[in-house]
C-alpha cells in the first residue's frame, strides 16, 4: 500500500492526496469542490467534535442552531463583512424546479424566483445578530453564550480535501455581553481553549497570537489565531477567536438596558474551527507509509490481529484481552477477517495510522507472549501477554508524548530570525517555516513583502517581546518581532 504513496520529499501535494485517499478519509464528490468524509475521516472528525463540545460546555457555553439560509440584505448591514465574504457567497435565486417543456429533464421554474435571494452561509454572524435582538433586553440576558455546530459553504476556486472546500463541517460560536472587556475575555478564552487542544489532543504545536489588521476576520477588531506548522514549512491557521466589538450589534440594532437602566450596545465574540483540522493532524504527523494519528484521536487505538487467522484459541485470548483494554478506556479492534493475510492487514492498519498493533498467534500464546508494533517509531517488541494491557496504556501515552516532541522540535528546527531583506527572502524561499523578522507595524510594508515573497504575517505572537530594531523591508524603526511564512 505505500508504494501508491507519493513520498513527501518528490511532491508533498500529491503526498496529501495520496493520503486522504488511501486511507480512506474522504472521496471526490460529483458536486465540484465538494468532498465526501469517509467512514474513518469522520471518525476523528467526531473525536474532535466531541473534545471540543465538552470543553466549550465547561466554560458555559450551549448548543444551539440557525438556518442556512441567510437574507441577502442581512449581509448588507455590516460594510466590512459583505465585502469580506462578497465573492464566497453562493446565491438561491428560485424555490422551483418544473418540468422542461421539450421532456429532457427538469428547468428552473422561472415563476419561482424570490423575492428576496438568500445567501448559503458563509458565516451566521448575521442571521444570529438579527435573531440576538429579540432575545435580549436587559442586561439580565446577558452574557449570551451560544455554539452551533454546522456546515457553511464558502465557494472557493481551488480546493483541497479538509484544507479548503467549496462546503465544510465547522463549529462557529457567538457570543453577546454587557462590556467590552467581557468580549474581549471571551475571545481570549475560546483562543486559549483552541490552543490547548491543538497542543493537548491533536500534539500539534501551535503559536498564539493576533492578526493584523489585513490579515483580520472581517468585520472585526481583534482576531485572534491559532498557527501551526506543516513538515513541508507552510504554516496553517488552525483556529481563530475574533473580538468582534459592536460592529454586529450596531448593524442590527441589537441594545439592552444595563443596571443603571441605560440603553448600550451589545458587545460580542464569535470563534471557530472546523474540517480543515483533519487535514492539520494529516500534515502535521503522518509519513510516507500512510496516516499517522495521536491516540487521543484515533478512533481505533489499538488493533488486535489473530495470526494467520481467527482460530478460536487465538480468539478467545484476543477477546479477553479486547474487554481488558476497552476496561482501561482504550478503543479495540480484532480484527476477525479470514480472507485476508496478516500481512495485508498490517499494511492497512499501518496506512489509516492505528497507532498500536497487537499481533497474536499460536506460538505466540504457547510461549506466553505478544507483537507489539507502534505506529509512530515503527518499532516493534515480544512481550509477556501477562502485562500487555498495562504496558500497551502507557504506550499511547508514549506515541501522544512522542508525536508532541516531535512536531515541536520540526517547528523548532524551522524557525528562523532574520534581520534584513536579503535573510528573510532566502529563509522564506529556500528554508520555509516561521521566520521572525521585525515590521514597522505599517500595512503598506505588509502588502508589500506578500507581493514580492508571498509571505504574510501569520500573526503579532501573544509572547511579543518588544525590541528595538527596524522593519526587514522599509528600514523604519520596529518594536518588535513578528511571525512571517507562506501558508495554506
């Protein structure tokens, strides 16, 4: 199976398709850039669901859910929105189809057309703020903090399965409060909480900071991102938290009457992430032999395969041991084809990124013993079968930890300082990853060095050390470093 894998190093593109579809993650749709999440890609996409619902939960948040369908005047109420998503929108024009006149199929009923079209959401700031307005009053309605977990459509010309897609899976939270201050908490918050389990569950490293202000989601005044980098140097946003002030509540009139029965506007959040996340976990661990997962995320954590069949001896060990791990947390497969050779189910598991391999035969039981094989390092050991289940928890404990490292010292080996134009373009050209150079803090600079190199700022990192210094492309003076590369 891994020779239909194009290797990293002659073409990381095709490397990622090749993944996605040997591993069975996603397939092409007959709707153009459109994909269908297969059985196991919507596996870890529900792992990462459901880690992510729990914690929005344990920081008071709800679920709740809009239409997908949004007024085309909605999007005209706030300037810097509409034209963000202007060119994304896919518009409904008609609520009919007919049958066409000469028998070749069906036409758009031409009676049909509404009166007003309706846009397939992009993002439901609008369609929540307009709904926000009847549901608060008072400051006693106050915060209001609500997730929804949905599809948006946002139509782009070049797609990429999980990385960029005409339609997507997302969770995207809104959120209303009394004061600024409290919004801007908010954001910060859900930004700590997108870091956490990027660092935590994906073992994906991430560096936490603010966007600038082209580089901020529209209709906001503070973005906050989360940037992780890929084996091939290009960074990608994983998550972003946006401080959106009172731009929605202004456009859609949204006011409450605070304690000191003054009328004010609301001020709000809205946050999100979503698919593109599996396609992060792919480029971020996987390998030239196939898928490679955290365990925290793998929906099948440990495959049990009886050698060379499913002989009952060898099954009711296998079982036993299956009701031991399940017991201890652990998510088991046995894997209890016949018509399959052990071989080619090694390879298979080896190709979806199982991260560990028990393999149990005859010989292996009359000694006592068991295959171990990790995904990660490929290793493998004979152990005693006595103390497998212990050990085989504490070593996806291990590949987690592992994983981590290594992505972390992958960002750390591609992180470069720079202090002149010359160093930066040939970081950025020839190296890749983070480079961190000094910015005069001017948008003209920043358009400029995207022009000419193709890189953006990623972001102004929360850990931004103020040093004196000047911009890599102007010479004007710098306050500090910030983090460039060419992303996805």
């Amino acid at each position: 199976m891994a020779k239909e894998i194009t290797s990293r190093e002659e073409n990381y593109s095709q490397w990622y398709l090749d993944i996605v579809k040997k591993a069975g993650l996603a397939d092409n749709s007959a709707v153009r850039g459109c994909m269908v999440i297969k059985p196991l890609g919507y596996a870890i996409w529900e792992n990462m669901r459901d880690q992510l619902d729990k914690r929005f939960k344990e920081t008071g948040h709800v679920n709740a859910y809009f239409p997908l369908f949004i007024p085309k005047s909605f999007l005209s109420k706030e300037a810097d929105h509409v034209e963000g998503f202007a060119k994304e929108c896919a518009v409904v024009t008609h609520h009919r189809l007919m049958n066409n006149p000469d028998g070749s199929g069906v036409v758009v009923d031409p009676s049909a057309k509404l009166e007003e079209e309706l846009i397939v959401r992009p993002t439901s700031e609008t369609i929540i703020w307009n709904t926000y307005k009847d549901w608060i009053q008072s400051y006693r309605d106050l915060p209001l903090l609500i997730n929804q977990w949905a599809n948006v459509v946002r139509w782009e010309l070049r797609t990429r399965p999980f990385l960029r897609t005409a339609e997507f899976l997302w969770q995207e939270g809104h959120t209303a409060h009394a004061t600024r201050d409290e919004a801007i908490e908010e954001s910060k918050l859900i930004h700590e909480v997108y870091a956490r389990f990027a660092e935590d569950f994906m073992a994906m490293p991430v560096i936490k900071g603010s966007k600038t202000a082209n580089e901020r989601f529209a209709g906001a005044e503070e973005t906050y991102t989360i940037e992780a980098l890929m084996q091939d140097g290009k960074a990608l946003q994983a998550g972003t938290s946006h401080f959106l002030a009172q731009n929605f509540a202004r456009a859609f009139d949204v006011k409450f009457m605070d304690e000191n029965n003054k009328e004010q506007y609301v001020w709000a959040s809205s946050w999100g992430v979503s698919t593109r996340l599996v396609g992060a976990l792919i480029m971020t661990h996987s390998d030239d032999e196939g898928l490679v997962l955290p365990p925290k995320l793998a929906p099948t954590q440990v495959v049990i395969i009886p050698i060379p069949k499913p002989l009952p001896e060898i099954m009711e060990k296998a079982e036993q041991l299956k009701k031991e791990l399940e017991a201890q947390g652990v998510r088991v497969k046995i894997d209890k084809d016949a018509k399959k050779r052990p071989g080619f189910k090694f390879a298979q598991y080896e190709m979806e990124g199982v991260p560990i391999r028990l393999g149990l035969g005859k010989r292996d039981l009359e000694n006592g013993t068991i295959e171990v094989a990790r995904r990660d390092t490929k290793a493998k050991e004979s152990i005693d079968i006595a103390g497998v289940v212990p050990h085989t928890v504490q070593l996806l404990v291990d590949i987690q930890d592992n994983l981590l490292a290594k992505a972390k010292q992958h960002r750390v080996d591609y992180t470069t300082e720079v202090n002149t134009y010359d160093e930066f373009k040939d970081a950025i050209e020839n190296k890749g990853g983070f480079v961190m150079a000094h910015w005069d803090g001017t948008s003209e600079s920043e358009l400029k060095i995207k022009e000419e190199t193709k890189a953006t700022i990623r972001c102004i990192p929360d850990d931004f050390v103020e040093e004196e210094g000047v911009c890599v492309y102007s010479g004007k003076p710098s306050k500090g470093r910030v983090v460039f590369a060419k992303a996805y």
